[in-house]
C-alpha cells in the first residue's frame, strides 16, 4: 500500500483573478481551478519542485506606473484609488517561474503568479517553495570552511543537485561569434533569476581556458564550470577537468593502463558554435535556454570519456568521435579554408567524396562483452537509461582486468575473451563514445551508441565505390539501417588500437597486396616527401573532437563514467508530442 503524501500546503489562491486550490508537498506543486460548473471541465496544472527556476514575491509597481500614479493623485481622479487598490493586491502575490516542456525537447521558463487573501499566507508561500529548492541545492555550499579538496570530494558524491556558484567560459571566437551575445541575452538573466552566482571569463586565445582549469582556477569555490561555445570550447574544458583531477589525485595519464579518477565538478554546455554535437546528443536540441535550464535545476548525467595514447605517451581526451580516413582528411582539409566559416565542412566534405582515398591498416579491438547491448538495437540511450546504469556496475567488476601491465597482457586478453584483429583497406575507420546525432543528421553516426556505458561503437568502412559509400553516407540522415551494408562493420568495443600499413613488420605477409606493391614500396619515400607528384598519401589523420591528431597508430581506452554533465539525457518523445 501506497503511503500517503504528505501536504505541505494547501490554500485558495487566484490566478488571473480565477479562484484555484492550490497544493505544495515535498516533490509537487500543483494549482487547480475551481469550477461549480458540471459542464466545465475542471484544469490542472502540475510542476515538480526540483523543475521550480525560482519564486519570488511581487515588488512594488515599476518606475512608469509610479508617475502615471503620481498624475492621477495630481488630478485627483478615480485611477487613484483603482492604482493603489491594484499596488495593495500585487503585494499580496507571488510568482513562482517553472520549466515549461515545447517541441523538440526544448524548455522554456513559464511563469504564474499566485494572489493571496493574506500577506501572512503569502510569505508562508514564498519561505516554504523557497525551503524545498535550498533542500536540493548542492552540499556543502561554496562558502564552506572546509579544505579545498575535501569541499570538491564532498560535491562529488551528490549526483545532482543545484549549482550556488559557477565559473563560466565565454568563447568569443567560436561558430558564428555569437557566444557573449547568447550568454548575454538568453542566459545571464535565468542565472540571475534562480540566484546562481557566476564568475565570466572570456577566452583570449586557444586552449585558454584548458590552461586556466588545469593551473589557475580555485575549484573549491565553485559548483561546476560552464563553457559558452561549441564542441571545441567543450573539449578544453573536459582536458583542463581532467587533467587536474588526476594530477590532485596522483595519476600518471601517460599509463594506458590506468585508470583515471571520475570528476566531482559537473560541465554545463551553452551551445553556440558550428555543429554542438555534444550538446544535441546529450539534450536532444541545440538550444542555449533549454540548456541553461538543465543547469539551474541541477541536472546530472554521466558520461564516457576516451584516452588516446600512442605507445606510453598521451594524446588526447575524446569524447564523441575519433574518425581515420574520411573524416580525418575532410577534418585536415577544412582547416586550411577556416576564413570560410562553417561553410567549409560541406566544401572538404565534397572535396574528401570525390578525392576518395582508402588507407590499409590493422584494427585490433577488446570486445565489450555479454550484457552491454548491440550497436545494432533498436533501443536508444534516453534519460534514465537502465543499460548505462547496469554497465556501470558490471564494468566495476571488470576494473582489475586493465591494471596489468605490459607483461600480463596475455592473462587480460584471455580474461577478456582475447583481441580480435581486422586488417584490411578502409575508407573510414570511427569510434563513436555516443550517437553524435546533430540536426544534420539526427540519428548519428551509431544511433545507439550509449553516454555512459564505458564502451565506444567502432565502425569499419571497408574500400568499396563512391555510389556505395555515398549510400553509407546518405543513411545518417535517412530512417535505414546504416550497417547493413555488405562492406561495413561495427563492433562494441572497450578498447581498440589502430596500427597503419607502414608500421607492419616485414613478416606480415598474410595480407593481400597489389602486385605494384613492392614498387610503391621504392617510391614510396619520395612520394611522401614530394607530395606535388599527386599520388594518394599512405596514411591519413585522426579527427579526435573536431582537433587533428598527428599521430596516426593510437591506441584507445574507454573510461566508464568520468565526468557528469548538467544535462539528464534525451528525454522520450512522448513527453512532448501532446504539447502545442
């Protein structure tokens, strides 16, 4: 049997001059219009509290109304007394600014505004909302007198709650210019209605604020770091993140093997960049109010995050994609056209299409294991998703296999199932850790990919035509099946190397060669130094986040759950088909 719940409050109150019975418990606000009609349909309106943006009592009238006031005391005609009887009334009221759910998984803040019979009852409406969202704000609070590392240590076993004080990072420069104008305008004022504080810094140059994170920043002080920009500004700050948290705690990041502390301090994203691929995946729209939102109400959602190594050495951090062959080269071509803007994707795309350069190598690859899902599902990873939360605690278990070293990797491979390799031509060769669905594409490059699983989807293309690999292509934003294609793979994976053709050793010979390969072997030197004499190039470059890689055998580690952003994941579009 169902407990009961429990009534915190609960008061006839008007809304629009219309009488409704308004209730408050510990989880829901709800306002219901009274009818004494049986013809009219009685209309409920619900808001949970942990949804409420702020609540505030109305102030006094604004500077016009007071002279139009001042000019009717003046004349001395009715509208004084109808003033100041609407003056007294509007002290009597409260509003309580809500989230409020539209199309296409964007949130707006509503507002309703509440009038009381009393001004007793009116502050005891104000204190009690105002009490229950102090309830769900972050512990302990960033004025604590505690250490700086036991403050951040603390935040960090609170999966969510709501953020007192933010540092936020301003990318002037990114997509089309437009962050401080976007942070300005649509986000600043939500910060200020729900009372998050914020400390702004704009970026001067690049990896600005990767560099201020890493040495500069007093995280003790804050609740979460916020970035203003694309998936690039997002990218500095998970490196700055990270790095710092495993410096604070002792860990070597050029050990592949190791594995890396989980961050206490959460990431928000205010989208104002190219693609925001990374905001579209993770929230469902590329909308700075929506996502300005998820941070005051304190959202929460895990993610995976990728190690690129080469040999002992790190690399980069990813957390989207990791893209060799096409994507790479469309990548390295469109940083040469920069002046072009976001223009010069589609121009390197095209380019890249028509160029259509294959690349051999080996791909080696540790299974994800039983119990982790299938690229292939038909399931997506939505808010609340069941698999990440399982995986989560079926890889706990699994952490000792990658402590070994170098010298036990036969024991950890046979724990594991084994690797498994792939050697073969390959237009493109990806590693998605999510969807990296964006409008252009809204299903992705593995549309169930999973945020927080600690696997990545490795996708092989195998050389194949160009009306073939246009049919691969064209399927990213089209309702088929991308897999199923006879020259494409994927595997689910929980680490994979990539070793290119040159790096062979001469014993290897059970790959099948062209016959000029042993004369493309002489030239090969010279094509590489000269590249004007037009031949393909023999290796290309791994696009890691939207930044070139210079390396291209790397070796790739899934970390389970290493940061958290202020977001929940994609909502279920049930959720908003009945809204207008």
């Amino acid at each position: 049997m169902e407990r009961p719940v429990k009534l915190l409050l609960l008061s006839e109150l008007r809304v629009r001059n219309v009488g409704h019975e308004v209730s408050l418990c510990r989880s829901l606000l709800t306002w219901k219009r009274r009818t004494f009609s049986p013809f009219r349909a009685s209309v409920c309106h619900s808001v949970p509290v942990s949804e409420i943006v702020a609540v505030r009592e109305e102030q006094e009238e604004d500077t016009k109304k007071e002279e139009e006031e001042k000019s009717a005391r003046e004349n001395g005609s009715w509208k004084k007394i109808r003033e100041r009887r609407d003056k007294e009334s509007r002290r009597l009221s409260f509003t309580v600014s809500y989230v409020e759910r539209c199309r296409q998984h964007r949130w707006r803040c509503a507002h309703v505004t509440f009038t009381c019979p009393q001004v007793a009852l009116c502050h005891r409406w104000v204190n009690t909302i105002g009490e229950q969202l102090a309830a769900i704000s972050m512990y302990p609070p960033p004025h604590t007198q505690l250490s700086g590392r036991l403050c951040v240590a603390l935040r960090g076993l609170v999966a969510g709650g709501r953020p007192a004080r933010l540092l936020v990072y301003i990318n002037p420069y990114g997509g089309k210019r437009q962050a401080k104008r976007v942070y300005k305008q649509k986000v600043a004022p939500l910060f200020a209605l729900a009372g998050v504080g914020t400390h702004v810094i704009v970026t001067e140059y690049a990896n600005h604020a990767r560099d201020h994170l890493r040495e500069e920043a007093e995280l003790e002080k804050y609740d979460g770091v916020v970035c203003v920009g694309g998936d690039g500004m997002f990218s500095e700050l998970v490196h700055g993140l990270v790095w710092r948290t495993q410096k604070d705690g002792g860990v070597d990041v050029d050990g592949p093997q190791r594995t890396l502390i989980a961050c206490s301090l959460r990431i928000g994203i205010i989208p104002a960049g190219s693609t925001d691929c990374i905001c579209f995946a993770t929230v469902g729209t590329n909308d700075p109010v929506t996502s300005a939102l998820h941070i005051i109400v304190g959202d929460s959602q895990p993610m995976d995050v990728s190690s690129v190594h080469r040999d002992d050495t790190f690399l980069r951090y990813s957390v989207s994609l990791l893209g060799y062959g096409f994507y790479g080269d469309v990548l390295t071509d469109s940083e040469r056209k920069r002046w072009m803007g976001p223009a010069r994707y589609d121009l390197a795309g095209l380019k890249m299409f028509l160029t259509h350069r294959h690349y051999e190598g080996t791909v080696s690859y540790l299974p994800a294991g039983a119990g982790v899902g299938q690229p292939r599902d038909a399931s997506r990873c939505r808010s609340g998703c069941s698999v990440c939360q399982d995986n989560k605690t079926l890889l706990s278990g699994r952490a000792g296999v990658d402590q070994t070293d170098s010298k036990e990797d036969g024991d950890a491979e046979k724990a594991e199932g084994g690797w498994r390799s792939i050697r073969g031509k390959f237009l493109a060769i990806n590693a998605a850790s999510m969807s990296c669905a964006c409008p252009r594409s809204p299903k992705g490059l593995s549309p169930a990919a999973h945020l927080a699983d600690g696997t990545a989807d490795l996708i092989l293309v195998r050389k194949c035509s160009r009306v073939n690999f246009l049919r691969h292509l064209l399927r990213h934003a089209s309702k088929d099946d991308q897999f199923d294609l006879s020259f494409v793979e994927v595997h689910r994976v929980r680490r994979f190397r990539f070793t290119p053709r040159h790096c062979h050793s001469d014993s290897d010979s059970d790959l099948e060669l062209d016959p000029l390969e042993g004369r493309r072997q002489i030239f090969g030197q010279i094509c590489r130094d000269h590249p004007a004499c037009g031949c393909a190039p023999a290796f290309s470059s791994w696009n890691c986040d939207g930044e070139i890689l210079p390396h291209a055998a790397i070796d790739v580690r899934v970390h389970c759950q290493l940061i958290r952003l202020f977001a929940r994941g994609i909502e279920e579009a049930a959720m908003f088909d009945e809204l207008a």
